[in-house]
C-alpha cells in the first residue's frame, strides 16, 4: 500500500470514527434528558391537584408546567366543542373533543374531555355525554402547541383541528376576545361519563426511551469500522512480504 493511499485511508476512517462516536454521545445525553423527563413526569403526575389559581400562577412563571394535575369545578359549554384530530391509546384514529368549562368563579378553561371515534363525533350521537351539570374535572395541564410542516394546518371553519393552537382555538370558541381563557388546557383523566364518551385518561404518561439502544448501535458500528480498517491494514501490508 503507497503512502498515499494509506494518508486517505486512515483521514476518512477518522472522520467516520468522530461522526460515529459523536452520534452516540449525542444519543448518550437524550438518554439522559429524557430519563429526567420520565421522573419529573411520574413525580407531577403523583402530585395533589392544584387549584385553577395555582396552576395560572405556575404557568405565569413561564416555566414548563406540563402534567401537574389540577382540579376544576364548573359547567361546560359544550356548543362551543372542538375537535382535535387524534389517534387514542390503542391506535384507534379518531378525535379529541375539546371543550370549555366556566368554573363556579366565573373562569374558563378548555378542557381536553378525551377520545371519540369519527362515528362519534357528531354530539347528537352521544347525547348522554354532554353532561348539563355542575361537574368536577381532574385533568394534567399540557401547554399550546406549535404547527410544523409535518401537520395540516387547522381548519376553524370545518371545526378540524391538527394542532393544540391554544390561542386560535380560543379565539373560534369566543370571537371578538370578549373572554379570558386560561393559558393552558387540561387532559381529563379517566372518570365515569354517561353513555362511555368521550373517554378520558388519554395522556400519554409512558414514554419510550430507547437512547442507550441507540447509543449502543453507534459505538458498536464505531468499534465495527476500526476493525475493519485494521484488518485491510493489516493484509495490505502482509501481501507484498507473502
């Protein structure tokens, strides 16, 4: 082998060796994130509920306050319902029924009821569900979401949404900004609903977290790539002597 040849070789291994090993240091710390993630969810999750006025102040903190777990008393306006386009937690598509609730103190706060097949969108198909009284909610605060060019845009007009557009939402359920509506929505847990709809408890609460897998994968294909660049070194240099 010329030394040339050898330079070329050797610069390209180096480079493939630090793209490798960067990958999975990189995979090593989303393993991390997302393992600090997982705990700071099951501690939220494990939590009394918060009343409506302490989680408006925990969210006017501008800190991240998904998933702490807040109890709320009032009625729903349930002809003013949006639908958010979901899929449920056993893979069924279908959609997330999300509707206003004014507590007993006068605020509002859009409530993420849980899950209804597309045969059960229409209100009328689930008439018992569209409960008149005063009812209590426990559900988990999740923040508005951002569109991306990976999801459809949200259709106000056709009430079909993509995406949890707090702001847009609440402005199609109240035109003209006439109410205030808290800057967060809450996913209902699983409770007792006339008639089965929708269903709560729709959270995803489990995360994967498969990083160290993938971390593994890089470092053995890195360890795969100086095998095998030490292996052509070594014929290469072994053939002329033979």
């Amino acid at each position: 082998m010329q030394k040339r040849e050898l330079i070329r070789l050797t610069v390209v291994t180096l480079i493939g060796l630090a793209v490798l090993i960067s990958l999975g240091v990189w995979q090593l710390q989303r393993f991390e994130w997302k393992e600090s993630l997982i705990a700071r969810i099951e501690a939220r999750t494990a939590r009394a509920p918060l009343t409506l006025e302490r989680a408006t102040e925990i969210a006017g903190e501008r800190r991240n306050a998904s998933y702490f777990p807040v109890r709320v008393t009032g009625s729903f306006h349930h002809a003013r319902e949006r639908y958010l386009y979901a899929f449920s937690l056993d893979g069924q598509p279908g959609w997330h029924v999300i509707t206003p609730l004014e507590t007993v103190d006068g605020n509002v706060v859009l409530i993420d009821r849980g899950f209804v097949p597309n045969t059960l969108r229409d209100p009328s198909t689930r008439a018992l569900g569209q409960i008149e009284d005063v009812e209590t909610v426990i559900g988990f605060m999740r923040s508005s979401e951002e569109a991306s060019i990976f999801i459809p845009d949200n259709d106000s007009k056709t009430n079909q949404w993509f995406s949890r557009d707090l702001s847009a939402m609440a402005s199609s359920m109240f035109p003209g900004g006439t109410v205030q509506v808290s800057p967060f929505y809450l996913e209902a847990k699983a409770s007792e609903v006339p008639g089965g709809w929708p269903q709560g408890g729709q959270t995803r609460l489990e995360l994967n977290n498969k990083h160290l897998q993938y971390a593994l994968i890089w470092f053995g294909l890195a360890l795969c790539l100086v095998v095998i660049y030490g292996v052509y070194i070594w014929g290469a240099y072994r053939r002329p002597r033979s």
